[in-house]
C-alpha cells in the first residue's frame, strides 16, 4: 500500500510524503504507483519550474518527501500543492486497497 502524507504548517499544505509501494500489479507494471510516483514528481517538478520555488526534497526507494518553507508558499505553490492533494484523493477514491492518504 502508498501512504501519502500531506504536510500542513497553520492550516496550509506545504508539501507530501510519500512511502511505500501500492502493490496493485507487478514490479515495473504496477499502474497505482506509476499513478502516484508521477503525480508526485510532477509536483515536485512544477514547484520549481512553473511556482519558482526551491523545495526541499529526498527520494529513496519507495518513498519521496517534498517540504515547501512556509515563507516561500507563493499562490502558485499553493494551487500546485491543491492540485497534489486533489491527484492524492482522486487516487485513493479509485484504488482504496492500494493508497492511504493522511491529513
């Protein structure tokens, strides 16, 4: 099972842990944590590209942690952030016995 974690400081989400594997299919043909793995470096990703901020980020096997500091939560951050959070709850409403999302 993925856990996905949001990360709040005051109410406001400031980035996503993710752990684990979804265990919805074979290594390599697992399309829950594709799903998820690429929801999340997309995220990432746009956090620098699109909301020019510097997260801090480390990634491991199966696992994948993204923090935002709270001074650096421009609005684009924070729509890209929404938007992770939305992906996550999208997911675990469609695959329930593969993803666990906390608040």
């Amino acid at each position: 099972m993925t856990t996905i974690q949001a990360l709040t400081i005051d109410g406001q989400y400031s980035g996503f842990d993710v752990v684990g594997h979804a265990g919805a299919g074979t290594i390599g043909n697992d399309l829950v944590c594709a799903a998820v793995s690429f929801l999340a470096i997309t995220c990432a990703n746009a956090l620098e590209s699109v909301a020019k901020v510097k997260p801090v980020f480390d990634q491991a096997d199966g696992r994948m942690w993204v923090f935002v500091n709270p001074h650096d939560l421009n609005h684009d951050a924070k729509v890209i952030l929404d938007v992770f959070m939305q992906g996550a709850k999208d997911l675990l409403e469609a695959y329930p016995a593969n993803v666990q999302l906390i608040k």
